[in-house]
C-alpha cells in the first residue's frame, strides 16, 4: 500500500504542478512529498520531474511514467470499489457452525426463517460438537454455549441457555419425587458426559446455597436427545437444556424436578472471526439473531 500511496502522490504533482499543493492535499508536509519522490527516481534510476521556481513538470520518461501511474490509480480505486461493494451487499452466501442439537433444534427453524426474510442469502448450517476453527474452516457465524475464552474473534451476545431437571410421571411414581439434591444418590441418572460435570451435579438454591452431588445411573451419553428419549421412557432423571426438554414439559411427557435449585446455565453467544470489518450480510444475520431471543426463547424457537 505504500507503493501505491506514492504513486499516487506523484500523478498528483504532475496534475498540479507543485509539490506543496500535492503534499498539502495527502496531508504531508512538503519535505516528505519531495523526499517520496526523490526516492522514486532513485529506484527508477530515472529523473522524472523538472524542478523550477515556478513549479514542476514531467520529464519525457516523467510523462510516459505518469500514464501508466494513472492507470495503476483508477485500477487500486476500481479494486476498492469491489471489496467495499462485496464487504456492505446483503447477497451471497453464510457458512454458520453451531452443536449438533443446538442446531436441529433452535438453529434450523431460525436458519430457514431467516432465509424466507433474505431470498438473495444462501446458508450452509453445519452441525458438530467438536471445536471449529472459524479463519481455518472459513465459518462466518458460529454459535458457542458457555463462557467465551479470550481471543481475537468478535463475539455478539444472544441470551442464556437454562438447564432443568426432569423425569417422566411414570418414573416419579414408580421412584418417588426428590425434595432436595441429595436425594438424587438414590435415582438412576440419565448422565450427559459433556457439559454437567459429567457424574456430578452442580445446584445453586434460591438462597444462593451451593449443592455438589455425585450421582450414578446406568446411561451415559454425549447426546441430548439420547438422555431425552430416556427420560421419556422412564429410564431415569435427566439434566436437559430448557430448550430440550420444553415440548416434552408442555404435554407433560416429563416433569420438572427440584425446582426450588437451579442448575448451571450457559451463555450463548454469535460468533464471527473478526470485531472489525464485518460483511454486512453478517451484521444483518447476528442483528436479527438477537432479536430472536426473547427471555424466555426456548419457549417459541425449535423444539
């Protein structure tokens, strides 16, 4: 970019005829510009300017340098055009990256609404729990649960993702009703092995008071609508995101346990590979994102 600043000093020169003028519109001092120029020919090994009192003018080699300078202007401004062009148009396409029941269940039905609004927008939706490397996977939006490692990725803030204990009426009868997390020893887990603490569970009370409690069972898994389904079918007591577990809770297929204590919850983030210089098709995705999440959104996005 250097290169093409100085070229563009010296068109100016030429067109102006004066080194204090040209200077003076890059907002350099005089002594800069000259030394810019200076510098030129000493690396074309050419004079490219006469110097008179009365002011400046191009030398034969000058003039014909001066041509090919001006084409390599209108093309630098003709390639900024472009990028500022392909940087605010709301066309093209969105590469989003989230978890693979965040994504069936919440991102899906967002994605395709979206999609309805922005007829002109492409999306690919991956689905994965393993970490994504935005830059090197070529993401534009991915969306991360829990606390955000420090870093040089733009992050957007979307809303909190609760957890809730449930089992289903049949298992409740059969086992009895917990009144208070120590009583879970004695219950079959539905153990999800990534997020909870895998064989421990954490409760905070509404008096702030902390509860570690170890529990055990005879299921364990990495996948969420595994330990739904489980739950569903009496197989024991599951800790589930709200956004999980909120369809099985409105027909009363499960029941929520223990509701005086709060299990961890998660904030959910929009993620995009840099805080400067977002696309604008980007901006509008994460701003309608945000929209989206009401307080209680588990409630009316997925299911």
């Amino acid at each position: 970019m250097e290169r093409i600043h100085e070229i563009k000093l010296f068109v100016r020169v030429v067109d102006l005829g004066s080194f204090s003028k040209a200077a003076a519109e890059a907002g350099i001092g005089q002594p800069a510009a000259t030394k810019q120029i200076n510098r030129m020919e000493q690396q074309l090994g050419a004079r490219l300017l006469h110097r008179t009192t009365h002011g400046v003018s191009p030398t034969e080699i000058g003039l014909l340098y001066y041509e090919k300078c001006k084409m390599i202007c209108h093309l630098a401004d003709e390639a900024q055009s472009v990028g500022s062009l392909l940087q605010n148009k709301t066309q093209g396409a969105i590469r989003i990256s989230s978890s693979v029941a965040f994504g069936r269940r919440v991102m899906a039905p967002l994605v395709m609404e979206f999609m309805r609004m922005n007829p002109h927008l492409q999306i690919e939706l991956n689905c994965e729990d393993r970490y994504v490397d935005l830059v090197e996977q070529g993401v534009d939006v991915a969306i991360r649960l829990g606390k955000l490692a420090d870093s040089t990725l733009g992050a957007a803030y979307l809303g909190v993702n609760p957890w809730v204990l449930v089992a289903s009426p049949n298992y409740i009868k059969d086992r009895g009703r917990p009144k208070k997390p120590a009583e879970l020893s004695k219950h079959d887990a539905l153990i999800y092995s990534s997020v909870q603490g895998d064989e421990r569970w954490q409760f905070t009370g509404r008096d702030g008071k902390l509860a570690s409690i170890p529990v055990h069972g005879r299921l364990r898994s990495n996948n969420l609508s595994m330990l739904l389904a489980a739950a569903r079918n009496d197989l024991g007591v599951a800790a589930l995101p709200r956004y999980v577990a909120h369809n099985s809770l409105q027909n009363k297929a499960l029941l929520p346990l223990l509701e005086d204590w709060r299990l961890p919850q998660q904030e959910v983030h929009a993620v995009f590979p840099s805080p400067r210089l977002i696309p604008a098709k980007v901006k509008l995705f994460i701003t309608w994102l945000q929209s989206q999440f009401s307080p209680e959104w588990w409630a009316t996005i997925g299911g």
